[in-house]
C-alpha cells in the first residue's frame, strides 16, 4: 500500500469510460491513501516516543 498505488488507482479512473469502473478505483485510491497517513502517523508517533 503506497502513495504511488494510490496514484495508479486515481489515473486509471481518470481515464476509465466506465463510471462505475471509475468509482471503485476511486474507492480503491481513497483506501490506499488512508493506509498510507495510517502507516507514516505510526511512524511518527514511534519516532516521537523513542526521542
């Protein structure tokens, strides 16, 4: 799960003809960005506990 799936998820809407095929990649990018601050806000909260 990464910033850059998010991305290839929200192009391949853009381009999809298909709106329902438009609305699950969306759907699909919306969860990869949510993981994604998920897993860097872990991060930093480790980082911050560890100082």
């Amino acid at each position: 799960m990464s910033l850059s799936s998010a991305r290839n998820y929200a192009l391949r809407a853009a381009k999809s003809q298909d709106q329902k095929e438009a609305i699950e990649l969306l759907s699909q990018a919306i969860l990869e960005l949510a993981t994604s601050i998920e897993a860097t806000d872990a991060k930093i909260k480790k980082m911050n506990k560890s100082s």
